[in-house]
C-alpha cells in the first residue's frame, strides 16, 4: 500500500482532514502527525516546536512521496522546510496548486489538484 505524506498550514485543517480521508477511500495511507494535537501554535515553546518538525520528518521518511496542500498557492515556512526536507531525502514531491513563487514552482515533481488525487495510485 502507498503511503503519502501530507504537509499544509494548520490554517488548512478541514481540508487536510477531507483529502485524508479521500486517501482512505483510494487505498492509500495518508500521515500528517499532530494533525489534532490541540497544541496553540502562538503559546509553542522551541522544543515542542522541534517536535512537531521531527514528528514530521519520521512521516516524509515512512512515506512514498510528499504531498503540499496549498490553496491559493500558500506555503508556509514550516511547509517550505518540509519541503526541502522531502527533496533532501530524494522523495518525490506534488503540490495541489502553483504558488505565486518561481522558486517554489520549480520545486515539485508535478502539481495534482485536490480533486484529482487518484493520480498518485499511478506514481
């Protein structure tokens, strides 16, 4: 069974939600660790910090690829370091929308909207 890391801004929470379960329905396991930790990301300390990144790293390393959901084009700095992590550990990469960023855009392996998500049972 494939396995797919997801990786968004936490502002995006319903939507990560629906695309996991989507996933499920597929046939493919989708991580995103401390989905639902309850954690206020404004009262984290830098060593909760580092453990929601590590949390993180383990699930890009346990999965086949990374997937960035970013509507409207949004990443953030935590998703921009997943990123590079992914790219790092020759993980393939796919986000569901272009950004406004060329540095960014040339980044993933290919961009798979949020209502296409099958593809990656071909990847």
């Amino acid at each position: 069974m494939k396995t797919i890391c997801l990786s968004s801004s936490l502002r995006f929470k319903d939507v990560i939600r629906g695309t996991t379960r989507r996933f499920g329905e597929i046939g493919i396991t989708a991580l995103f660790p401390n989905l639902d930790s309850g954690l206020d990301k404004e009262k984290l300390d830098m060593k909760t910090m580092k453990r929601l990144c590590q949390d993180h790293f383990q699930a890009i390393d346990n999965s086949d690829a990374l997937y960035v959901i970013n509507p409207d084009g949004y990443i953030g700095t935590l998703v921009t370091v997943e990123i590079g992590y992914a790219l790092g550990k020759g993980k393939p990469v796919y986000f569901s929308e272009t950004t406004n960023a060329l540095d960014l855009n040339s980044l993933p392996d290919g961009i798979i909207p949020l209502n296409s998500i099958e593809r990656f049972l071909s990847i």
